[in-house]
C-alpha cells in the first residue's frame, strides 16, 4: 500500500479538519492538504519528467509545505529524500549526488543556496510557479508494493559519510501502526508541535496523526525556542512533541516555563540521545506523567524499544523503579530483540552484547551499498552497533555505541555508567566520557563536563566518582566545558572530542 494513501482516508473522514498551521494560524484543512498534493503529485511527474522510483530530495527548513511536498512526493510514486536544513553545502552536494535526485524542492533561502551547486534542478516552495502546481487536476494515487522504496533516510554522519537507509512503504506503515500499539493513541485535533526537525524524528512522529485527523503545527520561529513552544501550547489542546532529551532539559529549565500553563501537553516522546535517570526524574517532577522513551536508529524508524507512559509514570512502586528508568524499555510489538556476542551467540541475561532487532520495521538496506548492508544486516537481523544488556523481564539497558567502548587493562568500560554517576552530582548539568590513550593500560578514562564552574574542581569530582564507582572507572582527568558539542539532531559527538584530546597530547 502506498503509504500516501493514509492523508487520502483521513481526507475522507475528517475533510474540513485543520490539517496544518504555521504557529497558530491553520493553514490547511485536511481536504485542502490531499487536493494540493494530489495535485502537485501530477504536475511534478508531468513538468520534471520524472517516473516512478525517482528520488526527489526535501531541503527545507520546518514548514508547513514540508507535508504538502512530502505526501505529493509519495503520491506520485516517487521517493522522498528529506534532508536536515543545517547540513553544510557540501553535505547537500553529496546527499543529492549519491541519492541520485532528479529534484530538489526547498524553502527559499536553501534554494538560493543550492542553486550555487550547479546542475541540481531546484524548485522554490516560497514561489508562483510552486503554488500554481497546486491547483488543477489532481493525480489518483499511485499503487506501491510494500517493498518499493519511499524514503531515503540519510543517517547523521558523525563518522564518515552518511549512508541512505532505504525505508520501504512496508517499513512506515509498521512504524505507524506500531506508534498506536505502543506510544498512545491520537484523536481528532491533537496536535503535533514540530520543534524538532522535520525531516528527522520529529516528522515519522508527525505520521501517526496524519493518519487519525491530528494536526501538525509548525512554530513561526521553525524550531525549538521555550517560550514559543509553551506559547502553543497553551493555544493547542492534546499537544505532543518528539524531543531530543536535550530539549527537555532546555525547556524546564528556561525562566518562562515557571508558571506557565502545560496542562495541554499530551505526550513528549523523546529518544534520539540518552536520557539520564536524574534528568527523567526532573522531568516528570517538572511536568508530571507525560512521558514515553523509544530508542531506535533511522534503519529501524520509530522504533526498536519503547519505555512506556505508564511505565514511567504510574508503575512506580516496582523494586526495580531505578533500573527501568535507566532502561530504554521493552522491545516494540513488532520486534524481536536478540543480544550477541561478537560471534553473533545470543548473551545470557544481564550479559553486555551488540543490540541486534529484526521485525518489518527494518530498513531494505544501504543505498548503494551492498557492503555495508551485508555487514548491518545478518541472516535477517539488524546489528545496531549499540552495546546493551536485557534483564529477565524484557528490559533493554544501553552501555554505549560499540565504538564508544572504552577497553582499560582488558576490562570493558562504558562510558554511560560514568555519565550517569557524574549528572547526579548537584553542580553537573551535562557530562560525556571518552577513552584516551594509554601505553600501558591501552585506554584510559577522561571526562568532559558542563556545570557551575564556582562548584566544581578536578578534586572534587573525584572525590564524588570514588565514592560512587569502582576506582578503575573513575576519570583520570577532567576537562570542563561550557557547552558539549552536539550534531544538528542533538547527539553529543564524541569524535570531536577525541580530536580534542588527540590534539592537546
């Protein structure tokens, strides 16, 4: 089924619901939403010459058109290739040139500036010729098979360059339904606020409420700024977010949430990122039972595990609270979790191994590249390169990125553990921990820290980490920081941290 066919049945049922808003303002309502892409759908094959299969890249910054081009993208029977706006020009140029997109369409400022690359055929949304290929006859929905591609899904690129994960209408349909079984269920006029990406997570969470009569709102400012965000909110009942554990952090923390009006948030589903069993506490002291973990990778769209609402908020009595707040959850309806050993053997319970799922959420494999699709993808499982443990109840705790592993005189590491022991230090507000060089250990322990610089010394932390944690995890030097170096999802990268150190020594 061709995953489009979702805004076509909501168009049907809920026609005059609002569909789309840029800050409070609707925009769209959902016949209005399904009559302009049915419409662009037919005059993107019919003006580019384009055929079914063909790539069509989305650089853009948050807009409501984003959805308008999305959906008629799929329509059409093309496939979608949505592109963080804050990538550099020369990760653009890669993008399209390895995706092999026969169009980009971006938002005005993007277009100018990928007009410079030459060669690339660019339509501006903000433009007459846009709007007009809006209007008129509109295109009957294109037939898919589950396995046809729909979405390439380029990941962040922290090491390398970034791979295509190819994700088939099969893929988000599951993603979708799944969202239902797992995360919560969506009425008519519940609203998601993208203050995220959304071409990122932000956009597959703003699916499900496609599919249910939701509307997705996209703030004035196109992102994530505190007191805007808790501005909508207070304008749209059953409000809910896809949030990097960054921004939950951001925002209860901002002078204008003391005393704002949240009684409108639905659900903040965050991932992306670890979230630290201090700060989740914060959080639903902050703004109480609204709150659902998923952990997953764009391979495995939303998502491999989720830690459940009612598992953080109303099973609080269970002797083993901490740990599962700590946990990622419990894999999703429609996935299979096995931990390996690095033969691939399945670990004993509470045994550290690479996080493998397989289930109809995972990708089709690697654009273009046969080689690492064969190295992620064994014997139908997808190896995440995520470290993690299960307990005897299902529970799924990250260790850290396989890469991240921090070997020290034979003994393994994680870098998370010691995360988590130094934000529960009162003058911590962030910390990340990295391995260095050692000529006789191999590696040894370093941690970068964000804090109240007046609170905090080398010797006092280390005071705190030996009383908490065995003297061969402690961090054998401290480096503090005002602000930890993150990607545009959020993600704190540890490659330039190492660049960092690598440079000083």
């Amino acid at each position: 089924m061709n995953i489009a066919n979702l805004l076509v049945r909501t168009a049907k049922i809920f026609a005059d619901y609002p569909a789309l808003a840029h800050g409070k303002d609707i925009t769209a309502t959902y016949r209005e939403f399904a009559d302009q892409s049915a419409a662009l759908a037919g005059n993107l094959l019919e003006k580019y010459d384009l055929e079914k299969g063909d790539r069509v890249a989305l650089i853009m910054k948050n807009h409501p058109e984003y959805w308008i081009s999305l959906f008629a993208v799929w329509h059409a029977g093309l496939v979608a290739v949505p592109v963080n706006a804050k990538l550099h020009i020369s990760e653009f140029s890669y993008i399209l040139e390895n995706s092999g997109a026969k169009l980009t369409l971006a938002t005005p400022e993007l277009a100018t500036e990928l007009a410079a690359l030459g060669g690339a055929r660019i339509l501006d949304i903000s433009t007459p010729d846009y709007a007009d290929m809006k209007l008129g006859e509109k295109l009957l929905l294109q037939e898919m098979a589950p396995d046809d591609l729909a979405w390439l899904f380029y990941t962040s690129g922290t090491t390398g360059k970034p791979k295509g994960a190819m994700l088939s209408h099969r893929n988000l349909l599951c993603s979708i339904t799944s969202y239902f079984s797992d995360v919560t269920t969506i009425s008519p006029g519940d609203a998601v606020i993208h203050a995220a990406p959304q071409t990122h997570g932000s956009g597959l969470y703003g699916i499900p409420l496609i599919a249910k009569g939701g509307i997705q709102v996209t703030p004035l400012s196109g992102g994530f700024e505190p007191p805007e965000t808790l501005d909508l909110i207070t304008h749209y009942p059953g409000s809910c977010f896809f949030f990097a554990p960054t921004m939950v952090h951001r925002l209860i923390g901002h002078e204008a949430f003391t005393g704002a009006d949240i009684s409108n948030i639905k659900l903040i589903v965050y991932g992306g990122g670890p979230m630290y069993e201090a700060d989740i506490r914060k959080a639903l002291d902050a703004i109480g039972p609204k709150f659902c973990q998923i952990y997953g990778q764009g391979e495995a769209p939303m998502t491999i595990t989720v830690l459940t609402q009612w598992e953080l908020s109303e099973n609080t009595d269970h002797p083993r609270r901490a740990e599962r707040l700590a946990s990622v959850g419990t894999e999703r309806t429609d996935v299979q979790i096995r931990i390996v050993d690095e033969h691939g053997n399945t670990c004993p319970v509470g045994e550290v191994g690479e996080i493998t799922v397989r289930g109809d959420v995972v990708m089709l494999g690697y654009w273009q590249n046969e080689e690492a699709t064969r190295e992620t993808i064994r014997d139908g499982w997808l190896y995440t390169g995520d470290m993690g443990c299960l307990d005897e109840d299902g529970f799924v705790t990250l260790k850290d990125r396989s890469k991240d592993l921090i070997i020290s005189g034979g003994t393994n590491i994680y870098p998370r553990e010691i995360e988590e022991i130094l934000l529960t230090h009162s003058a911590v507000e962030e910390a990340s921990v990295i391995g260095r060089h050692h000529p006789d250990w191999g590696e040894e322990v370093v941690a970068f820290v964000v804090g109240d610089s007046s609170s905090l010394s080398s010797k006092d932390l280390d005071a705190f980490c030996l009383e908490h944690m065995a003297r061969f995890k402690r961090p054998k030097e401290y480096f503090f920081m005002d602000a930890l170096p993150k990607n545009n999802y959020g993600k704190v990268l540890k490659t330039e941290l190492r660049e960092r150190i690598s440079a000083s020594s």
